[in-house]
C-alpha cells in the first residue's frame, strides 16, 4: 500500500469517528430530553390537582367543624 493510499484511509477513518462522536452527542441528547419528558408525566401523575368542586366540599366540611 502506498503512502498516498494510507493516508486517504486514515482521513476515512477520522472523519467516520468524527461522524459518530457527532452521532453520539445527539443520541444522548435526544436520551436526556425522554428522559426529563418522561418524569415530569410521571410526576403530574403522581400528585394530580385537587378539583376545586373537592376543595370546596372540603371548606364546607371544616365550616361544619367535621374537617379537624
């Protein structure tokens, strides 16, 4: 193999790692935001809001002197 020949194959190569350490960055990105989506679904769930017909029942309820 030529000298020529070696070095077109190694800028193929650096230029094929730079291409996936680009690709790389992306996908952990793209992992990262899932992830954080995820969670705050997860959370919502997890503590829902409390109707304000509820609340008012509840206020009711203490008003009432049930609610101690």
């Amino acid at each position: 193999m030529t000298q020529a020949a070696r070095k077109i194959m190694a800028e193929d190569k650096s230029t094929q790692n730079g291409r996936d350490a680009r690709a790389d960055i992306r996908a952990e990105g793209l992992r990262r935001d899932i992830d954080e989506n995820l969670k705050r679904v997860f959370e919502a769930s997890l503590d829902p809001e409390i109707p304000d017909r509820f609340k008012d029942l509840l206020a009711q309820l203490k008003a009432r002197g049930g609610g101690q």
